[in-house]
C-alpha cells in the first residue's frame, strides 16, 4: 500500500508541475517567453476558460500532493518508540566456555622438544656413516 501511495504521490508531482508551467504568466515572465503572449492551450480551449480550468487543476493537484504527503509521513512513522543508547549495558557480558564432559585423556601429550635439533652448516655435507665405500 506504500508503495502505490508513493508512485501516486510521483505521478501527482509530475502532472503538477507540468500544469503550472502551462499556466499563462500574469506579468509576461517564463510563461511568455516560451510560446509569445499565449500559449498552445489558449489555442485549443480558449484563453479564458485554459485559465480557469488550469487555476483548478493545480489547486486539486497540489491540495491531493499535500494530502498524499501527509498520509505517507503517517505510513512511516515508527511503531515503537525509539530507545536510548544510554539505556543498553556498557558492555556484554563475557560468556566462558562449557566445561568438557568428556572422560580426561588417558596418555598424557608428549612434551615439545627444547633444543632444536642440530644441522649442518649451508654448503656442507656430512659424510654417510656405516657401510662401505
């Protein structure tokens, strides 16, 4: 229903301000300088009856654009009232580990190794060791 409103509201705003730039200026502004002294809808309908008829097609126009506006303002407002940042804790609190429930390992890991094991300088070789030639 939003939705449609809005695509309402546009197509409304749209025929709205074609509308007024059709309108004769009274003092020979924007109006004039388009198409002369009268305009194409002077032509058609007449010069009286285009300004009567395009005086209230704006006033319904703009009067159904206020309309619309104010009914999607109320559309999207909120449901719920706004909450403050000073009403959450500081921080969340700090969640440990489950216990395992397992039985405990029988063997225990072996420990790391402290020395590093020796190598041979780069570029030498060691001589093999046992056996023959």
């Amino acid at each position: 229903m939003y939705t449609f409103l809005l695509v309402i509201l546009i197509i409304d705003a749209l025929l709205l301000v074609g509308v007024v730039l059709m309108q004769a200026g009274k003092g020979g502004g924007m109006a004039a300088s388009f198409g002369g002294a009268s305009s194409s809808t002077d032509s058609i309908i007449g010069t009286r009856q285009a300004g009567n008829v395009l005086t209230n097609a704006s006033w319904w126009l703009g009067g159904v654009f206020l309309a619309l506006a104010f009914i999607l303002q109320l559309m999207s407002s909120r449901p719920r009232t706004p909450e403050s940042v000073l009403d959450r804790p500081l921080s969340a609190p700090v969640q440990t580990a489950p216990a395992p429930t397992g039985p405990a390992p029988a063997v225990p890991l072996e420990p790391a190794p402290t020395t590093p094991p020796a190598t041979a300088p780069q570029g030498t070789q060691t001589p093999p060791t046992g056996g023959t030639p």
